[in-house]
C-alpha cells in the first residue's frame, strides 16, 4: 500500500461512516515476483532465476518464515479489497509504480549511487 494513498482511504472510511467490519485494504493486486522485477528494474539489475530445491524446504518445516514463502510459492496469495473499495469507491490517487520509483531514486541517492534507468 501506498502511504501516500492512506489519507484519501481513511477519509473516505470516516465519511461513510462505521459499519464494524473489516477490510483487507491494498491498493493493487500486485504479485510479488513483480513486485521484486519493478525493484530490480529501476536499480538496474537483474532478478536471480534460481529458486530453492524441494528438499532444502522439506529441511525447514519448523520455520515459520519457510513455510509461509513456500505456501506463497505454490499457492499464491490474495487479499482481495474488493469489498473496501465497493464500500468507499476507488479513492486511490498514487500507482505503486511511482511509489517503487521513489523508494528506488532515494536508496540510491541515500548510497551516492548514480541515477537508475
């Protein structure tokens, strides 16, 4: 989610009102394999094909962390906002493209690196 986004969500949650219900609120259904390729993109780098074996999984099965990215892996994830925006309408004023840019151009400014493509 955008930060930028939250202000014009948030407003228009109070405007109509409480309804005592919960809402998963995202501002794009966006996976993350490309999510990691926009990063990459806008540094300049490539992303890394290699994926991690079967069986180095299998030796990880107490970790939580391990399971939850291979759960992710073979089954996806979804947090659908469909409600939320049919609740307040499509309020969202900012891309995450834009907000992937901007977090890009400022690591790299913070590290003196030069500029991204």
């Amino acid at each position: 989610m955008s930060v930028k986004n939250l202000g014009f969500i948030i407003e228009s949650l109070f405007r109509v009102g409480p309804e005592n219900n919960t809402y998963n609120c995202c501002d794009y259904h966006v996976a993350w394999r490309e999510l990691v390729s926009e990063f990459a993109f806008r540094m300049g780098i490539e992303v890394p094909a290699r994926k991690k074996a079967f069986l180095k999984v299998l030796s990880h099965l107490n970790d939580e962390g391990t399971q939850m990215l291979f759960t992710y892996s073979c089954f996806g994830s979804h947090f659908p906002d469909e409600r939320l925006w049919d609740r307040i309408g499509d309020v969202r004023q900012y891309h995450w493209k834009e907000r992937v840019r901007e977090a890009v151009e400022a690591l790299l400014k913070k590290e003196g690196r030069l500029s991204p493509p």
